[in-house]
C-alpha cells in the first residue's frame, strides 16, 4: 500500500492509527506536474504496478463567486481537477498494458449539482465528473474500472477553519464512506459500478 500526500506528517498519523504493516509513505503537492511524475515513476520502478489508484486530493474555499480570490480559484482547480488528471495519466499506460486496473476518483457532491457558495469548487468538482465519464469511454474497450465516488460531508479536516468541529457532527464517518469504496472496488465478474452518490442521512 502507498499513502500519498502534501504532509508527510499527517500520512504517518494514518498508518500509526490503522496499525499498518505494509506501507510507503510519499510526500506529494498533486498540483504540481514534474512532482507528480517522479513520485509516480518511483511508485512504479518500486512495486512493478498500481492496482488501485485513488484520487481523493481536495481543497474548497466557500464565499459568494465574486468573492472568492485568484488564489483559492487556482488552488481549487490545480488540486482538485488538475491534481486529479495527473494522477490518472501517470498510472493509465501500465494499466492500458496489464489490462486491469481501477481508477477511484472522490469527488463529492459538488460534482452532481449547484450549489450557494460553492459555484468555484462545483466548477472543480464538475471538472472531475466530465474526466471520469470520458475516461469510462475512453477505457471502455479494456479490463481498467474507472469510478467516481459523489459523497456529500464527512467528519474530516477538510471543515477545518470553516465550521466549528461541534457543528460537524452530524456529517458522515470517512471510515463508513471509505467501506462502500472499496467494497465498490473490489473487482467482480461481469459486473462494474461506475458511480457510487453517498449522501448524509437527514432526519425528521
């Protein structure tokens, strides 16, 4: 198993907290292009192959759209739709050669449907839905699964400096979220889900 991701720091917290044996840990800013590629090549040059990958990098800055900056409008779409598109080329022509493989792109409800506040990370979001649905077509003559994963919030850091952490508890659990991805992924005989929507339960 590799963990990717721009802090080292906290990568090592999730192996500490799920106790796992078998991991490599890579320290990676998805935005940036050459970065990318030479993580990736040493992922490959030091495992042979990536089974599953799993684009889950995310960034959002809510305001009303006149509001929201150059650099968060850069942020949100270098990492959440670029970060995503370089992630999958460097992984696709192994696949494509091994015919087998799963691309897993997160990509959050933001992704289905407008929303207040959030029009430049929709943008993102919706950006990543079209590169997922294109690359079900472009794939779509071999073994390699492509799925996009529409979730609505989780008990996450990603809330972090947005809402109070009391406020948030009514979201989803990730651990609840990520049992439905993998058991979407596991590969099955004639058989391929290509979008799993998980939204929060409402009550009353």
């Amino acid at each position: 198993m590799c963990l990717i991701g721009r802090r080292e720091s906290a990568l090592k917290e999730v192996v500490n907290k799920f106790e796992l044996a078998k991991f490599s840990v890579y320290s990676l800013d998805v935005s940036k292009r050459g970065q990318v590629s030479e993580v990736f090549s040493e992922i490959l040059a030091a495992h042979g192959h990536v089974d599953v990958l799993v684009n889950n990098a995310g960034v959002g800055y809510f305001a009303k759209a006149e509001l929201i900056t150059d650099e968060q409008i850069d942020q949100m779409i270098d990492i959440n739709l670029k970060g995503t598109i370089y992630c999958a080329q460097e992984v696709i022509p192994s696949m494509r050669e091994r015919d087998s493989g799963t691309i897993l792109n997160v990509i959050s409800t933001a992704g289905l449907e407008g929303k207040a506040t959030e029009a430049v990370y929709c943008a993102s979001k919706f950006g990543v839905r079209g590169f997922t649905e294109s690359l079900l077509v472009e794939l779509g003559d071999s073994n390699v699964r492509v799925m996009g994963a529409y979730m609505g919030g989780m008990k996450t850091d990603f809330w972090d400096g947005i809402y109070e952490r009391d406020s948030i508890g009514h979201l989803m659990d990730p651990e609840d979220v990520a049992d439905i991805l993998m058991a979407n992924v596991m590969t099955r005989t004639n058989l391929n889900v290509d979008q799993v929507v998980i939204k929060n339960r409402i009550v009353g």
